[in-house]
C-alpha cells in the first residue's frame, strides 16, 4: 500500500511538473538549429524580441541563457524551459535562449567547450558584444558547465548548476557570481574559491557567501532538493538578475571578439530602482507643449519629498543609442539616490539617427523639456541644472552648455569626439556671458583616439585621428579657454601635459575607481577651477560607473545666477556660495587688510625705536 501511495504521489508530481507548463511550453516555442559557422553545434533557440516581447530596460542588460542539459530535441527542450518555469523572465527582460545539444549527440566533452566559445563569438561578435551571459547546467551538463568551461568564464556573467560533479582537481579561474542546487559541497567550492567569497549567513534553506571587496562576486548554495521551477526562480531572484558583464578596457565591448579578450571581463551590477527608493519613468511618445511624440527617461528619488530644493541633470546618450543605457550604466542613477538628484536621459537625437524611432528633441526641445521638469517638479533648483553626455552626447553637452550657459550652471564630456567644435568655436570668439566650468574625461584606449591630442595614441582604430575630421577635441579645450578668458594654447604641447598637451595646474596621479587617472585643471588668476581634464589608463570608449561621481563632484562647485547669467562657486560641496563678482570683490578686502596689518606693524616698530631712545 505505501508503495503504492508513493508511485501515486510520484506520478502526482511528475504531472505537476510538465501537464501545467503546457501552456508556458507552448509560449516558448524553440527552433532548433545549426551554427553557421561551425554545423556541428547543434541548438534550441528561442528570442523573446523576434514574439514581440520588450524590455523596459536597455538591451545591454537583456540576458542571453546557454543551457546545457545534454541531447535533447526541440520539443524536449520546450518542455525543460517550461519546467524552469523561464517565460516570465524571458518576456520581461527580452532574453534570447540557446538549449545547447553535445556536438556527438551522446555526451559534452572538451570539444564543446570550444565550441561554446565558437558559438558566443558567432552570436554575440561585432558589432554586438558580450554583455548578459548566463549558463545554466544540468545534470550532465552541471558537470561539463564545472568542469570544461572551467577556462571560459572570463566573460560570463552567471551561472546556475542543478545536480552534476566536479573533479578533484577542477578550478574556476575567473569570478563568476554563482547558484548551485541539488549539489555537492565540492562544487559549492568551485565557486566559492574562484569568488574568494566566504560564508556570511546560513539558513536553514540556503548558504550565502560574500566577497567583501567586489560584492557581485557571490555564491548561493541551497541545501535543500529543488525542482527545476525552484531553483531557477531562487538563482534569478538571488544571483543571476542583479549584474551583466562586459569588456571596456582596451576595446569597446561591441568591438570585443570573445576568443582574443580572454581577461576577466567586468562585472557590473545591474540598477534596481526600488532597492534604491528611486522612481522610474519611461515617458515614451510624449508631446511636449502639446506638440510631438518626445521620448526620455526621468529617475527620480525618494528624497525629492524631502528636499525643498534639488539638482538636475541631464545626461544625453550616444549617437544612436538608447537614451536608457544613460540610466544602466554610467552610475547616475546611483548618484540620484545618495545625492538627491533629478536625472533625465533624453532621445535628443532627430528621428532618422535615433534609437526610439520617435521625434528627436534637438537643442529647443531639450530646453522645452527643462522648462516642463521644472514645472513638474517644483524642487527643482534652476540655479543647479547640468548637462552632460557618452561620445556625440558629450559633444552637445560642450555645445549646449556654452550656448545656453544661462540655463546651465556646469557641462562635462565623456568620451567626446569633437563634432560640434566649429559651432562650439564660432560662439566662444563672440561670447559675452558668465564663466561656462567645463570637465572633459576620457580613456587612453578609446576607439576614436581623441587623446592624446595630436592623434598620436597607438590604441583604438588606425588612424580615425587623422581620417575624421570630427575627431580631435583641442578645439574644446580652446573655446572653452576663451570663453572663461583663460590663456589660449595654440597648438598641444604633450611636454606640459602628455594626454590634453596643455599646462595645468594642480595636475596629478590618482585612482577613479580601480582605475588610474591623470588629471589636470586650468584656474583663474584667484585659482578657481574653470576646466579639469582627465585621461583615464585601460578605458575605451563608453561609460565607466565611477565617473558620474567625479562628474558629480565637479559640478557640485558652481551654480548659476539666474538673474544676471553670472557664475557662481561654491566654497565646499555644502558650503556658501559665492559669485565671482564676490570672489573678486573679497580679494581686494583680503589685500587691504594685509596692506593694513603691514602698515600697523611698520609704524608700531617705529614708534618702538622712538620711545626707547
């Protein structure tokens, strides 16, 4: 009877685990096919963008899952997702799925750790790029994910392994966040060594380990039996949704091929705005003025309720790019939560060029979108709007910030060619209005070699330098130097400076992140920072999240007189603020005092030498 009750209830779940999913499993349709490049590979594959499905977060971080799970056929790898139970996040995150088949049809050898590599580089080459890869191991395919892809995890972003083996001597030699389930406490510490993550907290369900210097490099164990759907929500919700992975250091990584860059690529965390109490909103085919289907991203924090008054700003995104990659990636959706800022990444670009394919704010509509922010959020402070932007975006933010620098208190560049020098020249030789700060950043191994200046970098294309004419930045550096009547260099001298080629006061050696960095600024007679120039070592042309804090620092220094244009500094990130009218007008008092103070004591002298004869 026992025995019977237990095939029962056997038979119960097995039910449970496939008859339900039917509907999942019809939703999730793969196709199987062959690799063009090499015919032998052999997958399922499913794109959740090819069904309509979209997410509301840039692609970057839409994740690609490699499942190995050994020789199935395209029903039985719908039934196996439908097991995981996968369709939601699929759908919400716009993910594709390969269900990757043994090249021998039997079992995973050494073989088809090659050609994993050969099938990412094929999938995911240029102009793509490796940036959300996910494995998930079953079984068999645990053991081939812990054992030959042991020497590929360089650009992975996560992995998942239910059930499988490890051998004796098996090591994993790049951190890769990881969930193991239905497991041994060998592999537990196969990834736990390759994190150098140690146990922190223990449940009665789960085992959690930590690296206390990189955060995202963890491990979770559970210690309990978990059916497919279980352990695939668990590893979701507590490893594999919190980063994305991917190289910017000595090339792009929509330039990265897969099998040359073998160095750990980074891990970079992926923003969750209500951990950090911050509200998003996609404004997609809006009209603004009552005209027009605009398209932007406002993130806006908690603290705004708190805040009577409060910062705002803009980050423009390169050219072509989706505006919310501003919002995934440069680190200034962090800054909007520990600050207390308003961030708004726009679709400035015209239609023709841009991602959305909505119409293009240009430089009016981006000043009528300020004008409705302020409206919308009264807290804003109008005295504290700054504009910054990636590539083409940076270069309108040098533009814009000298041509509108009554609205805009601070502008910075990151990774700018100089497209728009020629206008950007022609208002700086008539300029008449308050002193525009200006920070300009950017990698030693940029793609387009903007620095050093003179187009001698050994990095990025061959010759782009030389070849296109909207490379070079000097001409910033030039205009903006005329535009605070600062002393104009003529020509770069890499003597006084071997990335800007210009003298600099204050220039040093420091880290940004885990980065180096050299940087520089050019000061007022009075030593006010009016430029600061920066050439970070191993970046290339994107963002890098630590910037948006040294940006945030920078502009922090200024705000913007909105009666009379003047430029206003602040004496301390929190301190008093004073114009340079003030500035002036303080050092003059400071002189006379000083003249005062000589005098008296000349004259208490004189009159010492006269008493004692």
């Amino acid at each position: 009877m026992k025995k019977m009750m237990a095939l029962l209830i056997s038979s119960l779940l097995l039910g449970l685990l496939i008859f339900p999913m039917v509907g999942h499993a019809e939703k999730i349709k793969t196709v199987q096919k062959n690799d063009e490049k090499n015919k032998a590979i052999t997958y399922s594959f499913y794109d959740a963008s090819e069904h309509g499905h979209t997410s509301s977060r840039s692609s970057i971080l839409s994740p690609t899952f490699y499942i190995y799970a050994g020789n199935i056929t395209a029903e039985q790898a719908d039934e196996l997702i439908a097991q995981l139970e996968m369709e939601q996040v699929v759908e919400e995150w716009a993910a594709q799925i390969y269900v990757v088949n043994p090249l021998d049809k039997k079992e995973y050898t050494q073989e088809d750790s090659k050609a994993f590599l050969q099938l990412l580089a094929s999938t995911h080459g240029v102009p793509n790029g490796v940036s959300n890869i996910k494995i998930i191991g079953i079984d068999q395919g645990a053991t081939f994910v812990n054992e030959e892809l042991a020497d590929l995890m360089y650009p992975v972003a996560g992995v998942m392994t239910i059930g499988g083996t490890v051998g004796e001597d098996s090591a994993i030699h790049s951190p890769v966040p990881a969930y193991v389930s239905n497991s041994s406490d060998q592999v537990a510490e196969l990834y736990t060594q390759a994190n150098e993550s140690e146990l922190v907290e223990e449940e009665k369900e789960f085992k959690y380990y930590a690296n206390s210097k990189a955060e995202l490099q963890q491990v979770i164990v559970s210690q309990k039996e978990e059916t497919l759907a279980e352990a695939f929500s668990n590893a979701w919700n507590k490893v594999l949704s919190k980063n994305y992975r991917m190289h910017n250091k000595t090339t792009e990584f929509y330039m990265a091929d897969v099998t040359q860059i073998t160095s750990d690529y980074d891990l970079e965390p992926v923003i969750d705005f209500e951990a950090l109490d911050v509200t998003y909103n996609q404004m997609e085919k809006e009209p603004i003025e009552g005209k027009g289907e605009y398209t932007w991203y406002e993130y806006i924090p908690a603290k705004i309720k708190e805040k009577d008054s409060i910062p705002l700003v803009v980050t423009l995104h390169g050219f072509g790019n989706d505006p919310r990659i501003q919002g995934d990636t440069s680190g200034w959706v962090e800054l909007a939560a520990s600050e207390g800022l308003i961030v708004v990444s726009p679709e400035w670009q015209d239609k023709a060029d841009n991602f959305s394919g909505n119409d293009g704010l240009g430089e009016a509509g981006i000043l009528s979108l300020i004008d409705m922010l302020k409206e919308k959020y009264p807290q804003i402070d109008p005295s504290q709007v700054y504009i910054t932007g990636l590539s083409a975006g940076g270069s309108k933010a040098a533009l814009w910030g000298a041509k509108y620098s009554e609205i805009f208190a601070a502008a910075a560049s990151i990774s700018s060619p100089g497209v728009d020098k020629e206008e950007l020249t022609a208002i700086s030789e008539k300029y008449s209005g308050g002193q525009v700060p200006y920070l300009y950043i950017c990698g030693d191994h940029d793609f387009f070699q903007m620095i050093p200046v003179d187009g001698s970098s050994p990095n990025g294309m061959p010759n782009i330098f030389f070849d296109d004419p909207n490379v070079s930045m000097f001409e910033f550096i030039q205009a903006y130097q005329r535009i605070n009547q600062l002393e104009i260099s003529e020509e770069p001298d890499l003597a006084l400076n071997p990335y800007y080629g210009v003298k600099m006061t204050n220039q040093k050696e420091t880290k940004l992140g885990n980065k180096d960095i050299l940087s520089g600024t050019l000061t007022t007679d009075d030593d006010q920072t009016l430029i600061e120039l920066v050439a970070i070592k191993d970046l290339a042309h994107w963002n890098y999240r630590p910037e948006a804090a040294f940006v945030w620092a920078f502009f922090q220094q200024y705000k913007r007189n909105t009666t009379d244009g003047s430029l206003e500094f602040n004496d301390s990130p929190t301190g008093n603020v004073a114009s340079t009218a003030d500035k002036s007008e303080s050092k003059f008092i400071n002189i006379v005092l000083v003249i005062v103070v000589v005098i008296a004591v000349i004259a208490g002298a004189v009159i010492y030498k006269y008493k004692k004869k």
